[in-house]
C-alpha cells in the first residue's frame, strides 16, 4: 500500500465533500473506506481515475484535454496567483523542483504583470 498524503481543498470543495460524506454512509463506518468507488464495491485504481476524466472531456467536447494537461494547468493557475513554486512542488507532490518547473507555464499575462512591476 502507498504512502498516506495530505490533500489540501478550497472551501468550496470542503462543502461539496461534507454533502458527498453524509450522501454515503460507507465512508462514515470505515476510516480507511475510498472516497469514490467502482460498481464493484471497490476503490478507484488511477487507471480507473484517468479513464473517467478522459469520459469526461469528450462528453464536454474538450479536445486534447487529459488528466495530466489538468495537473499542467493546476500548477501554472497557481503560478498566475504568485503561489511559491516551493509550494506547487509540494502540492503536486514532486520530489525535484526541476519536475514541478516543467509543469508550470509563464503566461503573457505574467510576463506583462512582471513588466509593469518595475515602476519606470
């Protein structure tokens, strides 16, 4: 079995997460049940996680989109709000910052908002 992580959410998602909660009452008699699960009974693999999004994007008509272009675009959405890349690297749980400096883009408006720091 993996390593138990710390996974951070908004609030917004805190509450949508309390509503799942007192939806399924699996998750309220085991502390070690899986949040979401199969037909089966049983826990999600990460191939299962991927499959979804991927069923997810085309339903929505959202080409060349895929579970890792969405870890892509979580890390530059936080580098757009000046999030510490010390702290991308830890939320996307890279060992080598040289790893979570890949993912994050620098976009236009980052390098405009760089540009218009300089005050001259």
């Amino acid at each position: 079995m993996g390593q138990a992580n710390r996974i951070f959410f908004n609030h917004s998602v805190q509450k949508q997460l309390k509503v799942y909660f007192n939806e399924h009452k699996h998750l309220q008699d085991q502390s070690e049940s899986s949040l979401f699960i199969t037909k089966n009974g049983k826990g999600f693999s990460a191939q299962t996680v991927i499959n979804k999004f991927s069923d997810i994007f085309k339903e929505a008509n959202i080409d060349g989109a895929s579970s890792h272009s969405m870890r892509r675009t979580f890390a530059t959405q936080l580098n757009e709000n000046a999030t510490s890349v010390f702290t991308i690297q830890k939320l996307m749980r890279h060992k080598n910052i040289a790893t979570t400096q890949l993912y994050v883009n620098v976009t236009d408006t980052q390098l405009a908002r760089a540009s218009d720091n300089l005050g001259f």
